[in-house]
C-alpha cells in the first residue's frame, strides 16, 4: 500500500524513495516522529555532537529512521547511536552509557531512574493508554519513561503528553506544508 502514495505527497515519510531519501541526508520527507525529535533537539539547542544515543525501538516509522538521523553529518546528529530491540541484551547497561535515550518501545513507564546516568537527555515517544478509573475516558495516556523518577536525573526530558506527540503533529504539518509548495513552485 505505501509503494502507491505518490512519493511527492508522502507526507508521512513512509514511502522507500522518502525512507532511501533520509538515509542518504538528500531531502524528501522525513517520517514525522523523528522528525519532530529532531526539531525538538534543535529548538532548544541540546549538543548532540559526539555524544552516545540509545534508541529503544527500531521500528520503520519511529526506532530506525531515529537511529539514522541521530548519526547523521547534521546537527544535531553525528550521534554516536545504539539501536536496541526486544532481543537486546543488557539493556540497562547500554542505557547506563547513553547521553541521549530515545524510548519507542510502547512500554509504559519501561524506562526507569535505575537505566539513566545523571544529566541524560530523555526522549519519551512512547503513547499506551493505561486503564484509569478516575478519568471520565477511563484510561489515561503513559509514555515509556517512568517520568517522576526519572526527570531529576536528566537535563532534558520530554512529557507524556505534551512532548514528542505535539511535535509530531507539527511535523507532519511541515511536511505538508512543504509538499504543498513544491507541487506549485
Ligand atoms: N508520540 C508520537 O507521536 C508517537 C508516534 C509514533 C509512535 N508512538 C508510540 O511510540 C511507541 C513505539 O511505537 P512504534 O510504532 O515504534 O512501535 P512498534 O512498531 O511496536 O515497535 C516497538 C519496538 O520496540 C521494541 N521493543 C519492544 N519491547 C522491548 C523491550 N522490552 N526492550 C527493548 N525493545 C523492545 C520492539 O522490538 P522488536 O523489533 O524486537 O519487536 C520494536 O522494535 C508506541 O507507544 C507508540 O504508540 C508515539
């Protein structure tokens, strides 16, 4: 199904001209998610020159395209990156080295105070809606990063909600944008 969107209307980034596109830093949409990260870690002007990122997860839309764009010659980029999976061994260790941690794994509260060395970067792109009795919706929405013990050891973290989900949108409004001007330029 995604081989049939027109790569030039592919805003979300899925398509392989797009995907082959961002592997090789030569433009086309880059997949929302990730791409609002990026954004994120531009505004607020986080170093991520030489520095070690962990990414939890390598899915196609949000792990992997994460992973490439972190090592990128940008910046930011020029990470350092260590992709993990559910087959990952020592994890914690891994997340221990990290300056920079992205979670996509859909785990809530996955990432613990344990996991994280003081003054990390927190990246929380996890969304699981969580059973809450309390809320007139009856759940309530987690990311992947256990956010209460884990910000007063970081620099920088990203709220559940609030962080990478509004980024996403806004990313993907860009590339519409974007996609919009091409096809009248
Ligand atoms: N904020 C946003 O805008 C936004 C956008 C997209 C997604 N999300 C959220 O982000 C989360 C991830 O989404 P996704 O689409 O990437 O999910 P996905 O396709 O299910 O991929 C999850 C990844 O996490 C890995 N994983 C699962 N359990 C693990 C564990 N215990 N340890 C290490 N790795 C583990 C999986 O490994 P394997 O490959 O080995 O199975 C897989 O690579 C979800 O909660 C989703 O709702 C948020």
């Amino acid at each position: 199904m995604i081989n049939t969107i027109d790569p030039e209307k592919d805003v979300d980034g899925f398509h392989p001209v797009n995907v082959g596109k961002m592997v090789q830093g030569a433009g086309g949409f880059i997949s929302a998610t990730p791409h609002g990260i990026m954004l994120l870690l531009e505004h607020y002007h986080i170093e991520t020159k030489g520095k070690h990122a962990v990414v939890i997860g390598r899915s196609n839309i949000v792990g992997r395209p994460m992973s490439i764009l972190l090592s990128s010659n940008t910046e930011p980029g020029n990470c350092t990156v260590t992709i993990c999976h559910s087959k990952t061994k020592n994890l914690k260790e891994l997340c221990l080295q990290a300056d920079i941690i992205v979670a996509a794994l859909g785990k809530p509260e996955f990432l613990t105070a344990e996991m994280v060395k003081d003054g990390a970067v927190i990246v929380d792109v996890g969304i699981t809606r969580v059973p809450d009795s309390s809320k007139k919706s009856g759940f309530r929405i987690k990311g992947d990063v256990h956010f209460e013990a884990v910000a007063p050891k970081s620099s920088w973290i990203t709220p559940v909600p609030g962080g990478v989900g509004p980024m996403t949108i806004a990313a993907l409004m860009k590339n519409t944008f974007y996609s919009c001007q091409q096809r009248n330029s």
